[in-house]
C-alpha cells in the first residue's frame, strides 16, 4: 500500500515544541494547556502577539524549531519503520518552504525514518499537495491542517486527521496516537 505523511503536527509536535520556545525567548511562562485551547494553527495571540509579530517571530526561530529538539509524536517513527519493513510506500508531502527541503530531508534520515528521495514533497502550496496527493494514488494520507483536510474529502484516498485542536471542525475520522494505526489497518 501506499501512505502519504504530512510532517509537521503530524508526525511531529512542531506547535508544541514552538510554544516551548516562545515561552523561552519572550520570557513568559504561558501553561502549556493554554496549547489545547487554541483552535487555530498560529499561536502567537496565546503570548500576546500580533499576527506580524508572530510571522517574525515564528520566521526567527525557524531554524530552532524545525531542526533542533522537536520531538516525534510517540510511536510515529516506529509505525513508519514498521510499514516500510512491511513493504509499503511511505511518502513525505510537506508544506514547509522549499528553502527547508534539504534539511528536511536530513532530518528524516538522521532520525531513522524511512527514506526514499523520490517520495519526498516539499515547498509547495496547498493546492498543489492536494495534487501531489491525487497523482499517486495513495491509499492512506495523514495530515493536521483543515484547508488540506476540507479537500480531501471526496477522494478514493482514506484521509485521517492527526488530531489537534485546531482542525476539530473538519469531518474525518482521526488519529489521536500513532498506535491507534495498526487497529485502522486492521479495518
């Protein structure tokens, strides 16, 4: 079979670990569970940010938070290793921007995922992840963003949320751990 990954929020905890840095660098101590509460992907309003403000904010620490300490969602990264010794495809479609491609890509391979240059999307738009998505026929795609989500839900392809707080509204069914994805195969 075929599986398609997004990355961010998916398979790591990329808004969690920015929180954490936000905390750091803005010297606050916002709670964690304020995490939990905020239903849209952005969090710089928890940290009384302006939309600017966080764009800036988000785009100097771009570095840190993509490449440094932020965790795989618990067992995502043993899942992934069981599907490709398994046999199945595992393709990565990221939205990061396509400056982020390489070391994205180094990231993957640094941290055990299975790896294959030529089932790795980076840096594009929406639209075209949906499209990417589309031409490979995939059998199972995961992603955390609603506008990617909303899309995809009249395709041949079973779609799952990683469920996060922010994409609640979207109608498709969900993946809360990555262990729940053995009983989903198993449907």
């Amino acid at each position: 079979m075929k599986f398609g990954f997004d990355i961010d929020d998916t398979l790591i905890d990329l808004r969690g670990y920015a929180f954490q840095l936000y905390n750091q660098k803005l010297n606050q101590n916002v709670s964690l569970d304020v995490l939990q509460t905020i239903n849209t992907l952005e969090i710089h309003k928890a940290f009384g940010l302006t939309g600017e403000e966080g764009g800036k904010l988000w785009n100097s620490l771009a570095d840190e938070i993509y490449y440094s300490g932020c965790p795989i969602f618990e067992g995502a990264l043993d899942m992934l290793q069981e599907l490709d010794r398994e046999g199945h495809e595992i393709f990565y479609i990221t939205a990061r921007k396509k400056e982020h491609s390489e070391r994205t890509k180094q990231w993957l391979i640094k941290h055990g995922f299975p790896f294959r240059e030529d089932h790795f999307y980076c840096g594009m738009k929406d639209q075209e992840k949906i499209e990417i998505i589309l031409d490979l026929q995939l059998d199972y795609y995961f992603d955390d963003k609603p506008a990617v989500l909303e899309t995809l839900l009249e395709i041949p392809t079973k779609v799952y949320a990683k469920d996060n707080p922010y994409n609640q509204k979207v109608k498709v069914p969900r993946l809360k751990d990555w262990s729940e994805l053995k009983a989903i195969l198993a449907q």
